[in-house]
C-alpha cells in the first residue's frame, strides 16, 4: 500500500524550486505534499502528486526518480506519531526521513521514507495503523 | 594484415620513405626560402642556407615556427604561393587568441583528402559504406577534411555537420550509416541521445567511427564503442598543417601512423628545443614536406607524445604517434601542481560517471581553487542526500589520489552542461579576471 513520492534533482540556485513547482501546476497536477532536501549544492524536492507519471514527464525523466514511501494517517492526539515510531523501532526499520501534510480530505499525515517498505506496511497494518493509498491521493 | 587506400605508400619499406623525404625535403626547402620571406628571414637569422639541407637529418638545423609566428605572419605572411592559386582557406576556432588562416592549393587539398582517404580506408571503409560526417563544415577543417576523404574513397556521404542531433539520428537509422565521422564528445553525446531514444548499441549499423579534434582518453574510447556498438578510431591533425588526418589509427587501436610521405614528424624537448630519441616524451613538431600555400616547417604543434616505429600488425611501416598526453598550453598549474583535464576524464570514467563535465578554477584568498561539476548519470539519481553527498566525497578522494590536489566536485543534473558541438569548453580559469 506504499505510495510513490517523485524526487526531483535541483541544482541549490535562486529560481529552481519556482520553476519546478510552476511546471507541475501548468500541467494541472496537484502537489499533495512537499518536503526538501537540501545541501551545498543541490537540493532534493520530494513530492506525493497527483499524477507521478505525468509529473515526472513534464519535469524531465532524467531529474526525477520515484520511489515507494509509507504514509501514516494520524489521529489528532498527543502521542498518535510515538505509537507509529514504537512499531517501527520493534520492527528494526530504519526511517530515513519524513515529513508531515495535512489536507482538509485526508487530515494530518506523515510521510516516511523507511529501508524496508514492505515489513513497515506489514507491522503497520497489523496493529491497525490506518495508511494513505494510492486512491485517496 | 589490414586495407589500405594507397597501399604502395603505406607498406613503403623504410629506406623508400626516407627517400621520399629527403626529395620532397630539399624542394620544399627551396620553395620557402624562394617564397616565404617570414621564414627565410629566420633562416638568415641562423645562418641556414636551402643548400644545407641535403637529407631528412638535416631538418634539425631549421628555426621552429610557433603559433607566435603565426599571429605575427597573420594573415598572408605565410603563404607560399600566389593567391591565385590558392582555392580555399581553413580556419581555427581561435580561442587561444588569433585565428590561424591556412592556405591550399588544389594540389594541398587533394593531398590533405588523401590523407583522409587513408583514415576511411584503415577503419574498413569501402564504396560500400555510407560515411556519417557530423564535424562542423565551414572554417574549422573536421568536416571538409573527412567529407573529401569519404568523396576519395567512395562512400556515400552524409554531410550533416554538427548539431542538430534528432536529425542526425533519423538519417543515421534511415539510411543506415556505417561509419561516422565526429568530435568524440558529440559521439558520446550521440549515444546517450541514441539509448534515452530507447535504441540498443545493436539497432544502428554503424561498424566504426573517427574521431578527433579534442583530447579523449582511453576510457572515453571504451564508453563510446560500447554506447554506439563500434570500434572507435582516433584521428589526428590541426589546421597549421592542414586539418584531421595528418595521422590516423589502424585496427590494432595503438597509435595513430603519421602520413610521413607528407610530414615529418620530430619530438623534442619543449624547454630547450633539443630533438629526443624515439620513444621519449616531448613535443610534436611537424614539417609539411610537400604542401605549397601553407608550408609551415618545423612547427612547434604543443602536443606532448611519443613517437615508435614498432612493427604494426596492420603493415603499415608509417611511424606511429602516441594520443597527445596534454598540450602544453591545456595544461592547468593549479597551487603549482600541473593538471590534465585528460586525468580529471580518466577518474570519471573509471568511477562510473559520464564524461561530461567542467572544471572552473578561480583564486580566493590568495589561493587557486579547483571546482568540477560533474554530470549524474539519470541512473544514480537518489531520493536522499546522504546518497549524493557520499557520491561527492567518493569522488573528491579519487580526484586528489590522481591530481595531487583536493578538488571540490559538485554533482548537477543531467545534461545541464551545456554540450558543444565542436569542441567542448571544459575549463573556466577565472583567475585572469583577478591578474
């Protein structure tokens, strides 16, 4: 029940991210979330799309690069984010990063990006931790 | 044993070159101290009658011409003949100051086409193959040099000149090229073009290709012949002496035979002038021994190689030149350390990037820094930073073990630098901005 997020390469200059993110919405695609990654050169700029295909398309296939994240619905109270931490921690998964949404339809959310998708998606459904899928995006 | 376009000359036994050298020799020497009062000045100079020249040996008690003379004799000063009977003029790019204008007759163009002729043929060209010739045509010598070779030997000739690389491809593909004809930095550009199209190496019919006009290493040769699925051969020439094909690579791949019926080739010590035995590095000087407008003798090209007459497997006798190992004049003093751009290819290749890149050196603080940008490849593109950054250092350690210096290496997007479709601009030194 992964989800894909679009990684797109950007050189750390005055103007880029502008760019990109004005190049998806010519093409009419929602940007569901948003995170970057930044260093002395480049910076990453993660999103969830409404269309990755085509997202990845319009920006240019050879900046881009999906890959397969987990994103948690969380309850509205204190200690909802420790409670997803804690499976993955007895799970040994290791979580590289992640950024949090929220949207008037899906709420809040938080997007992680773990080394080991396919045991995340497993533990997490197990203790009934509700996920976004693809449909609701 | 290989194919040649005039197999007489090129299997001559070595006496039979030498006397063709010392004819051609005392005639030339004759025709320029008759014609070409900048040179016969630097003759009286030295002290050096035409009668002195009796044999090939005696080559060394000639001046050297430099590309100083050059621009001090631009642009008629030169010239060996009447402009009436000059036909055509070739040009350099002039980025290293003054354009260098070279003169021929049609005696001069058809000796420099046959000198391509004999690339063409050593590569396996025949009236059978269909000759893809994307160098630049117009001034610079790359396109009407081996447009007039592929004419000699009888190829169907493609003169598409740079650029334009869909077009390229779609006549490459629809009519089915077998040999091509570039800078090897557009082959590779070529290639990538050729597999993002989604072509395998197998889908051209391309058997091989000839390319020159810009330093490329050993690894860039490897890279291309598996991009495009053929055997890359390495040609050799400069407009001074009369464009590409001055030498050229036979199928052994070790060497380029210098067309020595045309020019002689010596190799000496930049420093001191002092002409070194066989087998030593030093400096590519070459004397035109029978072109009449533009008979540069003992011209000093900045090309540091090697010379060797081992036997070839192809049978040609002609002496064999080493690829250029830099150029005295490319070469980058960086906090005093002497840098190749061929060294900083060389670690590209070998870590697995594309050979696309550029190096911009510039002074802060009193010091020389050293920054390369460096192309990622679409396949090494991460989602995490931590990925890239590691691919950066990696990279810096490889770059210092072979320079001696730390570079600062930056990896940026595919294809975002700017590709020339002559040759390309490898090295920003912003350091002149600060003298």
């Amino acid at each position: 029940m992964a989800i894909k997020q679009l990684s797109v390469f950007l050189e750390n200059k005055q103007g880029q991210l502008s760019e990109a993110v004005k190049t998806i919405a010519e093409a009419g695609i929602d940007i569901r979330a948003l995170s970057i990654g930044e260093s002395r050169d480049f910076g990453i700029l993660r999103l969830i799309v409404s269309d990755t295909n085509k997202a990845k398309a319009v920006l240019g296939d050879t900046i881009c690069k999906t890959t397969d994240v987990i994103a948690v619905k969380m309850d509205d109270n204190a200690g909802a984010l420790c409670e997803v931490l804690k499976v993955f921690d007895e799970a040994k998964i290791n979580v590289e990063y992640s950024y949090a949404f929220t949207s008037k339809d899906l709420g809040a959310y938080v997007v992680f990006r773990v080394d080991d998708v396919a045991t995340a998606e497993k533990v997490l459904l197990e203790k009934g931790v509700k996920l976004i899928v693809k449909d609701d995006i | 044993m290989g194919n040649y376009y005039q197999p007489e000359i090129e299997t001559a036994p070595r006496e039979q070159i030498i006397a063709i050298q010392n004819e051609k020799l005392q005639k030339q020497i004759k025709h320029v101290y008759e014609n070409v009062e900048y040179y016969r000045n630097l003759m009286d100079e030295k002290g050096v009658k035409p009668e002195d020249i009796k044999t090939i040996d005696d080559i060394k008690k000639l001046p050297f011409l430099t590309k100083a003379d050059l621009r001090d004799a631009y642009p008629y000063g030169l010239l060996g003949t009447d402009l009436k009977d000059c036909v055509r003029i070739q040009s350099t790019s002039g980025t290293t100051g003054k354009r260098v204008v070279a003169f021929y007759t049609q005696h001069d163009i058809d000796l420099w086409e046959e000198c391509c002729a004999r690339a063409i043929v050593a590569v396996g060209g025949t009236n059978e193959d269909v000759c893809q010739v994307c160098y630049g045509y117009g001034l610079f010598t790359g396109g009407p040099g081996l447009n007039g070779g592929s004419h000699k030997v009888g190829c169907l000739t493609l003169p598409m000149s740079s650029g334009n690389t869909d077009r390229q491809i779609q006549f490459m593909m629809d009519l089915g090229s077998t040999i091509i004809c570039c800078t090897p930095s557009y082959a590779a550009f070529i290639g990538e073009s050729l597999a993002e199209k989604g072509y395998k190496p197998e889908d051209n019919k391309l058997k091989a290709g000839i390319f020159g006009a810009e330093p490329w290493t050993e690894e860039m040769r490897q890279s291309i012949q598996k991009s495009l699925g053929i055997k890359a051969y390495d040609i050799y020439g400069l407009t001074e002496t009369s464009g590409p094909g001055v030498s050229f690579e036979c199928e052994e791949q070790t060497g380029m035979h210098i067309n020595e019926d045309h020019f002689y080739a010596e190799i000496i010590d930049p420093d001191t002038g002092e002409v070194l035995p066989e087998g030593e590095k030093g400096e590519l000087v070459f004397t035109a021994l029978d072109k009449e407008a533009f008979p540069l003798l003992r011209y000093r090209t900045r090309d540091i190689c090697v010379l060797t007459r081992k036997k070839c497997s192809c049978g040609r006798t002609h002496v064999k030149m080493s690829k250029p190992m830099g150029r005295s004049d490319d070469m980058l003093i960086i906090r005093g350390v002497n840098v190749f751009p061929s060294q900083i290819e060389t670690v590209l290749l070998n870590e697995g990037y594309t050979p696309n890149y550029q190096i911009i050196v510039d002074r802060k603080n009193n010091t020389d820094t050293l920054d390369i940008n460096i192309e990622l490849a679409p396949e090494q593109m991460s989602d995490k930073v931590s990925d890239i950054e590691a691919m950066e250092k990696a990279l810096e350690g490889a770059m210092r073990t072979m320079l001696g210096i730390g570079p600062k290496c930056h990896l940026v997007a595919p294809k975002s630098i700017v590709r020339s479709e002559g040759k390309a601009v490898r090295v920003i030194d912003n350091r002149k901005l600060h003298d």
